[in-house]
C-alpha cells in the first residue's frame, strides 16, 4: 500500500489494525505483519487458499477493504508489484 505525498501520516499501529479488522471480515487470512513508514506500507498476509490466484486476489481484497474502510488512511493506494 502506498501513502500519497499530500495524505496525512497516519497513528503508529493504524495499518495493522486496519487490515486486521478488514481480514476479520474474511475466511482465509490467518497472519497479518506489517511494516509502516512514511512512504506506505509493506507486508506479509498468510492465507489459506486453494490457489495463488486465489491466495493474491485475497490480499488485494483485504487491502482494499483496508483502505477505504479506514479514514486515517484516505487516498492510499493498494499496489501490486
């Protein structure tokens, strides 16, 4: 996920929380790690998931739901490399 230079630095431990609540709303995700900075952040999301495809569109899911669920974090960007 990427943070916009013009959006707002969010609270220590704001992600995390964001993508844990957002997981909860799925089956699948079972750990979360994440690493924030001021640019955005990176991370790690283990899923059960009969395929990567699957696995991959999961993540994304979560992110997105993340994101626009969480005002801290309006205007981020969930990118994939």
């Amino acid at each position: 996920m990427t943070r916009p230079r013009a959006a707002p630095v969010p609270a220590e431990g704001t992600v995390t929380t964001a993508l844990r609540a957002a997981a909860a709303l799925h089956e699948g995700p079972e750990h979360i790690r994440v690493h924030s900075s001021r640019a955005g952040a990176r991370g790690v999301m283990f899923v059960i998931a009969p395929d990567p495809d699957t696995a991959r569109a999961l993540c994304l899911a979560v992110c997105a739901r993340a994101v626009a669920g969480t005002p801290e974090l309006t205007g981020w960007l969930v990118d994939v490399p």
